[in-house]
C-alpha cells in the first residue's frame, strides 16, 4: 500500500502497522485516542500524554536526537514525526531503514488533514473521522477579539510566535491579535518587546517553562500590558488536545 505524507513523501506499507514509534508528542496521544496503544513501541522523552505511556513503552530519545541503536531493536513498520519538531537529518537517517510518515502543521485544517490522513493509513478511518468532525467544530469559529498580544516561547533570549505557525493561528481562534507579522519565531530585545507594547503577553509553559517569578519581571517591565501564564500545549499541540482547547480559550481574561 503506498501512501502520501504531509511533505508530499510515499511511504510503502506491506501491512497496516502493528509496531509504532511516536517522535511526536502530540501524535503520539492522538495514536492512543485512535485506540492503537498497544501498537506504540516507542515513544520520545518528552510524550506525556497520557501520563502512563512513558513507563510502558521504550523511550527512544527526544525529538530532536533519537538512540538509533534502540529502534533497530524495536524493529518499527512505521515511525511517525513532524517537519518542525524533529530533526531533519535524523529523520533522514531513519528514512534509509524503516518506513517514516511526516506530518507538517500549521493550521487547524492541516491538524485535521494529519487526523484523516493517520487513520486511513493505520485502519481507524472511523474514529479519526469522529475525531476531525469533533475539531472542526470545536475551533471552526474564532473567539471574539481579546486584543493584540504577543506569544513567548523561549527566555533569554526571548523568542516569540510569529506568522506561518500553528500557535499564531490558535491566537487567533483563541481571539487575540498577534502582533508579530513578519518571521515564524523571531527573537527580540526586550526593548523591542517593550516597543510593541501589547495589550497581553504570553508566557507559554512549553518549550520553555514560564513561571510565576518570569511573569513578575515581565510586568514591571511591560507595566502598561496584562501578563499571563498559558498552557503551551492547548496552544501548539495539534492532536486530539485541540479537543481541550475553546473550553480553555473561552476561560481566558
């Protein structure tokens, strides 16, 4: 059977797979949902949803460096990654020995293409279906307007959502502006972010995990803009997490 990833690549499976590696954090909790737990062999350090998959399955490194030597043991049928969040040299070494399906994300309809297109290829056309159908509704509308805001991902230095990225389009589901409109994760001076001066800044938990005392220099240094802490993963992760995520936008402000 010869499928099509999201990059435009075939991937030729003899079978439906049986034996999976996840180097996706957020794929790797659709796989469960799409009931294919007992099918996931590996998984990354960083899939902890849901909170149990890590003890059971072989951790197979990050999602940027993986032990190659442990997936040949686990001999996958298919390994599962994404453009942005893996490491392309990696996934081309991988792509030399096993079959390796890329999803590559960023809007809401692509998450709900990723959702169509793993189950057609792993056999669970219908719940991926019940799945996508659930999404589209979910976030098919945008919130009303929150005001403009800028979205951290990273201290020092700081670095932020910018355009062409699935978190600029959740913040736009969500109902706030996004204030950068130029690169996909531009970094800025703090005199910079100080100039922009947004109505809101957002300091996501993931990659880098914002806390309360980054929210206190943030707002003696942006006293004029509402700082707060947001969950990272109902902004970026783009699996069957979207399904949390208006409930957790409506609570916003």
């Amino acid at each position: 059977m010869l499928f099509i990833d999201q990059l435009g690549h075939s991937v030729f499976l003899e079978k439906v797979p049986r034996r999976i590696i996840s180097l996706v954090p957020s794929q790797t909790e659709l796989l469960v949902d799409l009931g294919l737990e007992e099918n996931i062999v590996g998984v990354t350090k960083f899939c902890i949803h849901p909170s149990h998959i890590k003890k059971e399955k072989t951790i197979v490194g990050g999602t940027k460096t993986y032990h190659f030597d442990i997936i040949q043991k686990l001999q996958p049928d298919l390994i599962i990654g994404n453009k942005e969040e893996n490491d392309r040299e990696g996934i081309e070494r991988l792509q030399e020995n096993y079959p390796v399906w890329m999803s590559d994300i960023s809007t809401i309809d692509e998450s709900i293409q990723m959702i169509g297109m793993l189950g057609d290829l792993l056999g669970v056309e219908q719940k991926a279906f019940e799945i996508a159908e659930k999404v589209k509704k979910d976030l098919g509308e945008y919130l009303p307007n929150k005001g403009t805001a800028v979205y951290l991902i990273w201290n020092d230095p700081v670095m932020v959502a910018g355009k062409d990225t699935f978190i600029d389009e959740m913040m736009a589901v969500s109902g706030f502006e996004n204030l950068m409109k130029d690169s996909r994760y531009p970094v800025l001076t703090l005199q910079e972010l100080k100039d922009l001066a947004p109505e809101f800044l957002l300091l996501s938990s993931e990659p880098f995990p914002f806390k309360e005392r980054h929210l206190s220099f943030f707002q003696q240094e942006l006293p004029h803009s509402r700082i707060m802490l947001v969950d990272g993963e109902l902004f970026s992760w783009y699996g069957t997490r979207l399904l949390k995520s208006r409930k957790y936008f409506e609570s916003l402000v």
